[in-house]
C-alpha cells in the first residue's frame, strides 16, 4: 500500500479540486478556500485600503462560489472567476461608501498603520516600497500590474477577470511596465 504525502491547499491544481468535487463537494470548497483566501484577501485588500472590510469581501465571495451551481464544471475558471466576484464586490464597496475618490486622492506613500497591514501580507522592505511606488501609476496600470505579478493570474484570466481582450491586456501590461519603471525609486536599481 503506497503512502500519498499530504500537499498543502496552495498545490493543488484547479482541476485537482474539481476531481475532489465529484467524491466530496464540501472537501472540494475546503480546498479551494484555503488555495484561494490569502490571494483574494491581498488583492481586496489592497482596492479597498481596510482590512476588515477587505476580509468581509473574501467571505461575500466564498459564500457566492458556495451558491455557484457552475463552480466544478469542467470548463469553469474558477481563479478568475473568484478575482472577478472579489473585484467587483470591492467596487460595489467602494461606490456604496464613497470612499472611491478618497483613495484616489490619498497621500501615494502610505501611512505607518497601513504598511503594517502590508508588511504581514507582503514580507520584505522592498514589498512595501513597491506597493508605495504602484500607488504613483493610474489605476488601469496599477491593476493589471498587482494581478500579473502579485496574483500571479495568467494574460487570460486577466482578461476574464477585468472583461478585456487578450490583445489589451498584453498592450496594457507593457506600458503599465514601461510607467512602473519611470517612478521606481533608486532603490530598486540599486539591487539590480
């Protein structure tokens, strides 16, 4: 009898997952909530700058994947479809509160409490430096960039989850690039 070593949530594939839904669905949430919790509560977290209202979005967004009849189909993309869910409940949350225009006019270093609620998400010095130095760029570049490199969401998912083309996600990313290095502090070409 051979031994399968347990793997934690975050190795499992989607489709791993799926195939757990056909023996046991609520196995199969289990899995997909801790795989997906902290990924969905940094990107909340940072469209929403609060992290209790940030931790009830990821929970709004479980309980609507929990309902999700579609959620184990075969062809369902279940990363992008949770970014989308999250992404759009924080809008909701943002327009509702009218705290949009605020964060759009706040300070672009962040304050002491703030980067303590980054520094536990983001490990590192340099982690909190760069979310600084993307709060200079606009949202669009902002966005896409966060999705790319600190979701780790493929081109596609990106375009499903901000509902764009491929080809715009692709133009959009390189000049998002080409932004990001023109307001990086000298700190980060030091490293280079």
């Amino acid at each position: 009898m051979s031994v399968i070593p347990l793997r934690s949530p975050q190795q499992w594939s989607d489709e791993q997952i799926k195939l757990t839904a056909v023996k046991n669905r609520r196995v199969a949430i289990n899995l997909l909530i801790e795989k997906y919790r902290q990924p969905l509560l940094r990107h909340a977290l940072y469209i929403l700058r609060d992290q209790d209202d940030a931790y009830d979005i990821v929970q709004e967004t479980f309980v609507r994947a929990i309902r999700e009849t579609r959620l184990f189909e075969q062809d369902f993309r279940i990363k992008a479809w949770l970014f989308r869910v999250a992404k759009n409940l924080c809008l909701n949350q943002l327009r509702n509160s009218s705290r949009r225009a605020a964060i759009l006019q706040a300070n672009p270093m962040p304050d002491r409490q703030e980067a303590e609620q980054w520094k536990h998400l983001f490990d590192g010095e340099q982690s909190i430096l760069m979310m600084a130095t993307l709060d200079k760029l606009g949202e669009d570049h902002r966005e896409i960039l966060i999705l790319r490199y600190y979701d780790e969401l493929s081109y596609t998912e990106i375009a499903q989850v901000l509902d764009i083309k491929l080809g715009t996600v692709m133009s959009r990313l390189s000049r998002a690039r080409t932004k990001l290095l023109d307001v990086l502090p000298p700190e980060f070409t030091a490293d280079r």
